[in-house]
C-alpha cells in the first residue's frame, strides 16, 4: 500500500498453497513492524518483530504468540476463498461466523459475514458487512463493507479497517480505514 505521493506504507506477502494459507508477513512500515503469521498443522504462531532497516528511535519489542487454529478460520488474503465456500449461506440471508486473523493483536477476533439485503440471481455486485460478533470489539472497529462480484466470488471495493497504521499528528501509529477498490488480472475494476 502506498501514500498519494507513492510512499510505500504497508508490503503484505501470503502463501497459499491448494487454498491452505502458509505463511503471511506483514511489514508496517510507518510503525517499523515486521508482522510474521506461520500456519502449521494445528497452530497458528504471530510473531511481532522491528523492521531490520527501521531507523524509529522506537522500535517495536519482539514477541511471538501460538494459538490454536479455529474451527472456522480465515485471515485476509483468503477471504475470497472462505466467501466462496460459504456462498449459499449468505444467499440464503444467514449470518456467517469465524475467527479473523489479526497479526496486529498477535490473535484472531471473532467476525460474522452477512448481507442486509437479499442478493438476486442476476446481481452484478452484492454488498456483505463484515462485523464483530463480540459487542463490546464491535464498539471499538466499525463494521466492514465488501462489495463483490458474487457470480466470481472477487472483491470489488473493501471500505473499512485495515492493517495499515497511519502515524497522526502527535506521532502515534493509528488503526487505518480506508476505501479500496480492486481490480482483476484482466484490469476489469
């Protein structure tokens, strides 16, 4: 992710392998973190480090947190992947729960997918609320908005929180919402 100015911000990278996340690292760049999330068998190990280069006079500690891997699990770049799966559901107007992975907290949080409006057939984009489904999270992180194409299962525009840090004027890094829209292979918004 980059600024206006084409300031690199955020670099994600994910593995996944026949669906299967394998390993995920995100660098935060403006808060100098380096965000490491391995998926073993049945374990999940977040691991918080500094970015080696980072010249902040406040680095972020290390630390490393091993969970066990929910039932019902999914981390960013295989949401796609989850919302196919769990398509019909939806359609059929039932709230979806899982467990989202959060590098950021070294954890997951538990969220619930659904739609407020019934998705026709013929639809060309279907809009979903992604939503805590703890009252007390959902106070503290706004409910997420997806807008997809539901004949391919792909995100058109994401508008929520993101796992970017913006540092503010009292140089403090800060959660980021933001509006993203997205493009396939073809270049087709």
């Amino acid at each position: 992710i980059a600024t206006a100015d084409k300031k690199t911000v955020l670099r994600e990278k994910a593995t996944i392998i026949n669906g299967k996340m394998v390993e995920q690292t995100i660098d935060q760049i403006q808060a100098c973190a380096r965000l490491n999330v391995l998926f073993g068998k049945d374990k999940i190990t977040y691991q918080q480090e500094p970015i080696a280069d980072c010249k902040e006079a406040d680095l972020p500690k290390k630390k490393t947190e091993s969970i066990s891997i929910p039932e019902v699990f999914v981390s960013g770049p295989t949401a796609e992947l989850f919302l196919r799966s769990v398509w019909p559901e939806i359609v059929s107007g039932k709230e979806v729960k899982f467990k989202f992975s959060v590098p950021e907290i070294l954890d997951t949080v538990g969220f619930k997918f659904f739609s407020r409006e019934k998705i026709l057939p013929d639809a060309k984009e279907a809009t979903l609320i992604m939503k805590p489904s703890n009252f007390i999270v959902a106070m503290a992180v706004p409910e997420i908005v997806v807008v997809l194409d539901p004949k391919r299962h792909r995100y058109i525009k994401y508008i929520g929180r993101t796992p970017l840090f913006i540092k503010d004027d009292r140089d403090i890094a800060r959660p980021y919402d933001s509006e993203i829209l997205y493009q396939d292979d073809f270049g087709n918004k």
